[in-house]
C-alpha cells in the first residue's frame, strides 16, 4: 500500500520503519516542517494515512483526507471534544475512520478487561477505584487518552462514580470521582494501572508496554484494515472485541 504519514515524530518514523519492512511505500511524510505538504494527500498517489500529530491540528488533517477520499487512521489524543466532528463528516462523505487513543493491542485487550471488571465491581460499594498512568515526558496531554477512555468505561458501567478528577493525592478525592494519577518520566512507552482498593484487600489490572513498537504495529495493522470500507471505526472493530 501507499501510506501518508501525518504526523513524522518518533511514532510516525517508528511505524515507517515497520511499513517499509512489510512491503509497502510511504507517499507522503507531512510535520510541522512542511504542513503545506498536507493538499498533497490525495486518492490518486495514496491508498490510506496514518495520522499522529498534535491535537490543534488532527481534526483539520482528519477532514482533509476524509474529502479527498482517503481512508484515515488516527492516534492523535487530546482532540476529543472535535472528533463527533470528524465522526460526522465521515459519514456524511461515505469515507473510512478509524480512531484509537491505544493503537497497541494488548492495551486494546486490556480495555476490555476493564470493563469487564468494572461491571463486576459495580455491586460491591465498598472499593474505592483509582488510575495511575506514566509516560515518557515529551507526551503533551495528561492525563493520557488511554486513561481517560479507561475513566470513560468505569462511568458508563458503574452507578458508584460520576466523575473523575486529576489529583496528586488521591486523599483529596470526594466520594463517588474516579482520581487519575499521571507521572511523566524519561523513555516510559505508557503504563496503566487500575485498582480498586478496599479496607480487607486490593484487586489491580496492569498494562506496561515495553517499546513504541506495539502502539506502531496496531496501527499499521489498522491501516491495512481499513481501505476498502466505510464508516467510523474503532480498534474493538478490528480486533472483534
């Protein structure tokens, strides 16, 4: 395949290194060193892109590609409240979306686990939860996208919580908010620990990725997916979650 990438920081270069090696060409590198780059995006030169850029800029890199018919992989966190946006659009041109704020799949089945323990721990009132997630300290948004799509599913699936909160001291917390610890630290790919504690014992998921390497391959794994349909997606799609 013909792939643009948007977006060419240590994530856009680690999935070119992993495409290049899988046989396929790289048609477009667009960064903020040349965003102009970004009209040069079209069906006739590229099959799908893969965007990781900043938040100020991915729902206008989304809606570019969408209306030049060329389907588009997004990682980019921070931009939330802009992607129903995209959503939209990309219906209403018939095009081919696909957003993840964790392309790995491990952190994909790790979602899953989340949800299944929340909706477990949704009748027992007596266990306080709590999320910590680390990264390396040139991530620019915190808490992270992963933490708050994990914040998201206990909300949705518990009558306990209603919202969450960013502390530094979890002591500090009312009751019935979901505090998010974030800890930014040299060379940490992303960790993610949910736990729920009570006053007779502990129950702890986990997720510590070791590399970029599994964020790069879920998303080129996403971008060989999606060409060929239509619609909104997400990784739970791909992976039949």
């Amino acid at each position: 395949m013909r792939i643009a990438l948007i977006g060419y920081g240590k994530m856009g270069q680690a999935i070119e290194q992993l495409a290049i090696g899988c046989g396929h060409t790289i048609s477009h590198r667009v960064s903020v060193d040349n965003p102009q780059d970004l009209v040069l995006i079209t069906t006739e030169n590229t099959d799908v892109a893969i965007e990781f850029s900043g938040p100020e800029a991915a729902l206008a890199h989304v809606v570019h590609c969408l209306r030049h018919r060329v389907p588009v992989v997004s990682g980019t966190t921070g931009w939330l409240d802009h992607k129903s946006q995209a959503d939209e659009f990309c219906l209403a041109h018939e095009g081919a979306f696909l957003y993840s704020a964790n392309f790995s799949i491990g952190v994909n089945i790790f979602l899953k686990l989340n949800q299944v323990l929340a909706t477990l721990m949704n009748s027992q009132p007596h266990y306080q939860v709590r999320l910590e997630e680390t990264h390396h300290t040139e991530k620019k948004d915190s808490p992270s996208g992963t933490a708050l799509a994990i914040a998201a599913d206990i909300l949705r699936l518990s009558d306990q919580f209603t919202s969450l909160a960013a502390q530094d001291e979890y002591e500090k917390i009312p009751l019935g908010t979901i505090p998010i610890r974030s800890y930014r630290i040299p060379d940490v790919p992303g960790t993610h620990v949910v736990t729920y504690q009570s006053d007779i014992d502990v129950i702890e998921i986990r997720h510590d990725a070791r590399s970029r390497r599994g964020f790069a391959q879920g998303a080129l794994l996403a971008a060989e997916w999606l060409p060929g349909k239509t619609g909104v997606f997400a990784m739970t799609d791909l992976l039949s979650l």
